[in-house]
C-alpha cells in the first residue's frame, strides 16, 4: 500500500522501500518480543522472540534508538555499568487500522531492557513512584524524539491509549523543536519536573508560563542559554541528548553540560 506521501510520512524521500520482517532491531543479537500479557504488577509480559512486519525505513530508524539506548547504557549507567543492550518489548508495528501503522511506519514499544535488572517498562515506569525509573523512562523518550517526529507515551496520550506503551511514527519530520506540538512540550515539561526538580511541573502539553519558567531552568542548568532547541534539528539534538544522559544516569540537570 502506498503512503499518502514521502513528504508527510518520512524525513527523507524513501517511500519506495519495501516492508520487511525481522525479529531484531539494529544488532541481530537484540531481538524484539512480543508483549502478550500483564503480570500481577501491571509490568508487560513479554516470553517470546516474535518478528514484525514494517517499512524498511521504520526498522532502521528504531534501531538507531537501539543503538543509542546501547550507547547511553554503556556510557552512563546509573550503577553497575557499563550495561549493554539485550532486547526490545513491541506490541505491534504494521497494523490494519487508521493512522501509520496501517502503512507499517509506525511502531509501540513496550519494553527496554539492558539486562541485570535494568530496564524500562512502559506499563509502570513513567508514574513511578521512583524518581530514577521516571528519568529513565524520560531518557528513552528524549532518544525516541532523535529518530521520530511524533512521541506517544504515558504524559502525551491524545486517546487514553498510550498509558502502557510508547508510539513513535514517521508522521512528522525528526526536526527542530516546536511547542505547539505536545510530543515536544511534553519532554522539556518533564525534564523540568524530574532533572531540574520543578515538583509541581503540570506535564500537559500546554506551552504557558509554568513551561517558560521550566524551560529556563534548563537552558541555565545545562549551560544552553545560546543553544535553541526551535531554531533547528541539531539545536533539538543536543538538548535531547542532555535530556537523555541525565535521564539515564539519574542526575541532576547541570552533571553534564552543553559544549
């Protein structure tokens, strides 16, 4: 099926690759399971190692969230490190229903997991009680929004239907920041929150002065006060791999700076 047009649905002009099936993403060692089920405790059950179904393009940009998820655990483990990549929990990729994965250029992630006990879930993690689950969970966020435009999760949930997984989609551009849109709002209200220690952060998409005053405070603490994240998509990646390696190693915003 075709897309509705290489410039709507990718960042670059690829809509002729075909879909592929795979079990793995990035490494053939990293393979993806398929999440069945809940425990008890509300994590995602995943026993399996399931293949799925998606454009060409869609595998190889969430394998480079793979590949940096890989990058942070190996770099900035929060203890015990360094942590390399085991696998990823998927609930499902190319899917006959409205939206982008009809078109297999979507995909919802369930699960992270650089073994040893270290992982995010994304059925608990983003409410945790935990600061430094929270962060963690923040941190795979910020890497999602490197490789794909549009970042469903826990605090940017347009339908009520994201509250245990994470959907990333081709559906807009990996380019500068803009607030007007909720995936990116969301992040920087959320590191304000858990990085910058803005408690009473409200993280709800809306771009006012709660936001502006969150949004200083990191453009302070991380020494990026010449560095706008809005004004292109390398200013966007440098603020989203702050975000991230704090995020990982569970420090407070200013451990590591922009250079």
């Amino acid at each position: 099926m075709a897309f509705p047009s290489s410039s709507k649905a990718f960042a670059r002009s690829s809509c002729e690759l075909p879909d592929i099936t795979r079990d793995w993403l990035y490494d053939t060692s990293w393979k993806m399971r398929y999440r069945t089920a809940f425990s008890d405790t509300g994590y995602g059950v995943h026993p399996s190692v399931t293949s799925f179904t998606m454009h060409e393009e869609t595998h190889t940009q969430a394998g480079r969230v793979m590949r940096d998820l890989h990058a942070l655990g190996q770099a900035h483990a929060r203890s015990d490190g360094p942590w390399g990549y085991q696998w990823t929990g998927v609930a499902g990729a190319k899917v006959c229903k409205p939206g982008y994965h009809r078109y297999g250029a979507a995909i919802d992630f369930t699960r992270f997991d650089w073994g040893s006990g270290h992982y995010v879930d994304t059925a608990k993690h983003g409410r945790e009680r935990r600061r430094y689950l929270r962060r963690r969970y923040l941190a795979v966020i910020a890497v999602c929004r490197k490789h794909f435009g549009t970042v469903l999760h826990c605090h940017n949930d347009p339908d009520g239907s994201h509250w245990n997984h994470i959907h990333v989609d081709r559906g807009r551009r990996a380019v500068a920041a803009d607030w007007d849109y909720q995936t990116d709002t969301t992040i920087i209200q959320w590191a304000a929150r858990d990085l910058a220690g803005i408690t009473d952060m409200a993280i709800d998409g809306d771009f006012g002065p709660q936001t502006t005053r969150g949004f200083q405070a990191l453009r302070e603490a991380f020494g990026a006060e010449r560095i706008d994240p809005t004004a292109s998509s390398a200013n966007y990646l440098a603020w989203l791999d702050l975000i991230a390696r704090h995020g990982m190693a569970d420090k407070d915003a200013g451990t590591y700076r922009a250079g």
